[in-house]
C-alpha cells in the first residue's frame, strides 16, 4: 500500500512538472519618456508623457516601437494612449503612422485613428480608423481604405488586412483603379505579392479593349489573365460571350467558355451556342463544340446550323461560318443535312458538301454539293444549285407515288422563300403523276430529255416542260410496274426531315455529360471561417482587456459579431470560430 502511495505521488509530482506556466505578459517598456506629468482627476493612476527638444516619446514592446508626441500610460493596466504624429514600426517590414492609437499591451490590441498610413515595402493603406491584432497580425477598417501599389490603386468601405498572408479582404464597394483596366466588386480578396484578385458577388472588370462580369472570379493583375463563373460574360468589342466558367488572356486576345456558353454577335445578328468554345479577338475567330449551334436571322426567320464543330471566322462585314461532321440546319420553311457547310455573310453563298439533302415545301432535293445564293442587299433567299447527281422528289399529295425528276446539274429559284422555278439540265429523266382540274387520275408520264423546266405553286409541281427531243410515254396506273415508277438511284428520307429547331441534335447531343465547373480555387478562401473574420482568434477575456473607452470597445465588439452574408449563398449565418 505505501509503495502504492508513493508511485502516485510521484506521478503527481511529476505531471505538476510538466505542466506549462502560463505566458507572462510583457509590460510597455518606456524607452523615452521626454516630460513626465500626471492628472488625477482626469486619467487616474497614469502617467503623462510629452515630447521635448530632444524628441518625441517613445515606446517598446515586443519587438514594436511606437513613437508620438504625447502619452497616457496606465501602467496597471499595461496600456497606453498616444497622440499627435504617432508612428509604429514593427520590425522591416511594417510601419504606421495616426494622429492618435490605443494600445493594450496584455492584449496586443490596437486602434489607430485619423490619417491612418499602414506601410509596408510591396504597398500602402489609408483609412481613418484601424484596428490592429498583433496576435494573429490582422488589421481592420471600417471607414473606407485606400490601398495603393506600385501599379494600381484600391479603394473599399470595409477590408481586412492578413500580414501573414500578404493578403487584402475587401467588402463593400470594391475598386481597383490601373492605367489599364477597372475593377469593381462586392468583395475582393487581394494578394500583395502575387498581386491576384479573387471577387465575390456581383463583378465587372473594363479593360481598354473588354469588359468582365462574373459573381465568382479570378484576375491575374499583372498579366491580365482570369477564370469566372456564376453569371460570367465577357464583352470583346462586338461580340459577347456568355458561359459558366470563362477563361481569358489580354494579351493574347484569347477566350474561352464552357457549359452553356453563348456568343452573341452584334453586328451580324448572329449567336453561337454550345458547351464548349474558344474566341481568338485578334484573328476575328470562333470555335464551338459540344451541341454547337449557330442561329442567324434571315428574313426576320431564324436560321438554325448544327454540326459537331462550328468555326467563326473573319471580320464583322466578312464573316465566315464552316460547319464540319453531321450538320444539320432548319427554318421555318427550309431544313437540310450533310456533311459539312461553308457559309459566307458577305457573298450570300452557303455550301452543301457531301452527301446534302435539302427539303424545301413539299421538295426533297440531293446531289453532289448544293449551293444556296441569297441576296446580301434584301437578306432573302434568292437561288439555288445542285451540282451533279441532282434529284427533286415530291410524294404524291393525290396517291402513294412520288414525283421525280432527276439530272445533272439542277438550278432553282426562290420567291418568299418558296421554289417556284426549277431547271434541271442534262441527261434529265421524270416520273410525274398526272391529274386533271377535278383531280382525277390519268396516268403516269415517264420521259427522258436534255432539259426540263418546272414551275411550282405553293410547293407543288404545277407544269412541267420538256427541251430537246423528249422521249417518254403516259402510261396508265396497271401498265407501269412498281419497279419502274422509281428512278434510279431514288430514296426517299422523308423520316430524316427536321421539323423543328430541336430536331438538328441527335440523341448524343442531348445525351452530353457536361464537366463539373470548378470554383475559383482560392489559396485562403474567404468562405472558410478563420478567415472570415480574423478577429475571433481573440478571446472575449481579450476584449474586456481593452481600453475602458466603452464606445471603441463596444464598436469592436459589434465588428465581432457581425452577420456575414455569403456570396453564394441566400441566408444570413453567424460565422463561428473553427477548433
């Protein structure tokens, strides 16, 4: 039992050893007192110091100087009020300077007032009234700040200043002023010496050449480099791209969206949409992928492109659309299918290449390649060709047959966008259902000849006539057998036919798995608490510590416990302070 005893004690012994003393405070050493002075009745038990001949009066603690004309010192309390030219240094690397601060020694707290300068060697804040945590070396303002560099200038109502960091929190009202762009945010985390931006809420960024809106963003100062997303646009003189995440480069002249993007441009009254694209300012170039679409208005209709790439190229007065695997395009009146498509703004001229098949009306129409010519001047559809292998079906409105005429080259014209003028020429053929005013049958006219005129009413083959030694029959419906009611190389696709805006994407196109944007990756993202609000690192046995101004400490403790309302988020939360 006493050897039971004994190890206990000890072990007591022994953890009382280990135990750590609590930190010893540090008192406000006097350095230079300059003329001593005291005043009872208005600052009891403290000492008055003011400056004299040989100069100002001067503190020390913990490795910072304060120097002032005059100071009351409350040395019980280990604080000290300071007025006139007051000047703190900490170390080489931080400088302010007030016309009046309050320090408390036991809680290395501090608030500087009128003609606040907080300097460091990378930039300079002035703000009227700060407030400084040696502990965690944090200052606050609430009175609007100036913070200035070699390169820009900013402004905010209420920021914070993390030392360690090298890093500005702003909110409320945020600028930065350069010779070469504007910014102006909600809130804005800034870091001195990387000199990036990270922007929260509602943003703009105005270059001499663009301009920048987002609510989440990144911004590269220096390099005019940036990533956005929540709501962001960018505007490049006439076009403006729209998209989830933006990525930018000024001196590149380079943008990029993804998920949702649109680019609209202005001059042509064209917009391009996907998940995916690039714009190249300086090349007068746009790339789309991922359920491209152009949309362009063409006798106040809009016309529809599709295809698995979209390339945009040339000046606002030439522009350039190509179109390149699975294109698809549709109007009101008009939709089409092929290969790939070349369409030029400035001749009218827009290309069908390989394997194109265009419906029109009632009108199947393929070939080699057909080329659609509109009008620049009026912006109407004027003409048409198909080049080689041309072929025109129309199916029967009367019976189950479909009217054919087939050639080599086939040349059409428009009227408010209707076919009502077809010639087909060279090594012509036709299978024509016929009927009389009563619309009564009479036969089948089967005919080979060098060329063939039609004319069209509303859609439908109204006349038909034959050039150069024609040679055909009419024959009656139990003469021809079905075999030979259809031309050689004749297939109807009447199910490809689109006829809606919709159907120009396929099931991959509506089937696509977007990328998961990314947010702004922030090394001391401003959503984490601690950084939130610095000063909750002080414990409330610390802010009792402060001066006994009840109005300074009252402020601070509303600074404290102050309700932040996330960016990103709709409600109100208290922050709180992580373990």
């Amino acid at each position: 039992m006493k050897k039971l005893f004994v190890l206990l004690f000890l072990a007591q012994i022994a953890f009382s050893q280990n135990q750590p003393n609590p930190a010893e405070k540090t008192i406000i050493k006097i350095v230079y007192g300059g003329n001593l002075n005291v005043n009872e009745e208005k600052f009891p038990g403290a000492k008055i110091f003011s400056k004299t001949e040989k100069g100002q009066v001067r503190f020390e603690h913990e490795g910072m100087d304060l120097w002032c004309d005059r100071a009351v010192l409350f040395q019980e309390r280990n604080w000290v009020k300071a007025y006139g030219n007051v000047f703190i240094q900490q170390g080489d690397s931080l400088e302010m300077s007030s016309e009046y601060i309050e320090y408390d020694g036991d809680t290395k707290l501090a608030v500087s007032k009128r003609k606040v300068r907080l300097q460091n060697p990378d930039m300079t804040l002035t703000t009227d009234t700060l407030y400084f945590d040696r502990n965690v070396q944090e200052a606050y303002f609430n009175t609007k700040g100036i913070v200035k560099d070699s390169a820009s200038t900013l402004t905010s109502i209420e920021g914070r200043y993390f030392m360690n960091k090298n890093k500005y929190q702003f909110q409320k009202n945020v600028q930065i002023d350069n010779p070469e762009y504007t910014v102006n945010s909600a809130q804005l985390d800034y870091y001195t010496d990387s000199k990036h931006a990270y922007m929260y809420g509602p943003s703009t960024i105005k270059g001499k050449e663009y301009t920048i809106f987002c609510k989440r963003g990144f911004y590269n100062t220096v390099t005019e480099k940036g990533y956005f997303v929540k709501d962001s646009r960018i505007d490049y003189d006439n076009r403006i791209i729209n998209g989830d995440s933006l990525y930018f480069e000024k001196n590149t002249n380079f943008a990029s969206a993804t998920n949702n993007i649109k680019i609209t441009d202005t001059i042509n009254k064209m917009v391009l949409k996907g998940h995916y694209g690039e714009v190249f300012k300086a090349k007068d170039s746009a790339f789309i992928t991922k359920r491209a679409v152009a949309i362009s208005l063409v006798e106040e209709d809009s016309m529809y492109i599709h295809g698995d790439r979209l390339v945009v190229t040339g000046p606002e007065t030439n522009r350039v659309i190509r179109a390149y695997r699975n294109v698809k395009f549709f109007k009101t009146d008009m939709s089409g299918k092929c290969d790939s498509l070349f369409a030029d703004n400035n001749s009218g001229i827009t290309k069908l290449i390989r394997r194109p098949i265009m419906w029109n009306g009632d009108s199947q129409m393929t070939g080699d390649t057909i080329f659609l010519i509109s009008n620049v001047k009026i912006e109407k559809l004027d003409s048409l060709k198909v080049i080689n292998n041309s072929f025109i079906v129309q199916k029967d409105t009367l019976g189950e047959g479909y009217n054919q005429v087939k050639g080599q080259n086939l040349y059409g014209k428009f009227r408010d966008n209707k076919l009502y003028e077809v010639d087909v020429v060279k090594n012509t053929e036709v299978v024509y259902y016929m009927y009389n005013d009563s619309n009564e049958f009479i036969g089948i006219d089967k005919t080979i000849c060098s060329a063939i005129n039609l004319t069209l009413n509303n859609n439908q083959i109204e006349d038909i006539t034959f050039f150069t030694r024609p040679d055909g029959v009419i024959y009656p419906d139990k003469d021809l057998p079905k075999n030979a009611r259809k031309l050689r190389g004749f297939i109807w696709r009447g199910d490809e036919r689109m006829y809606s805006k919709d159907d120009i994407f396929d099931e991959d196109d509506n089937n696509l798995i977007l990328p998961v944007i990314r947010g702004v990756n922030n090394p001391m993202d401003p959503l984490q608490e601690e950084e939130r609000d610095p000063q909750d690192k002080a414990s409330k046995e610390t802010l009792k510590a402060l001066p006994p101004d009840k109005e300074e400490k009252k402020k601070l403790l509303e600074q404290k416990k102050k309700i932040v309302v996330q960016p990103d988020s709709k409600k109100k939360k208290v922050l709180k302070k992580q373990d």
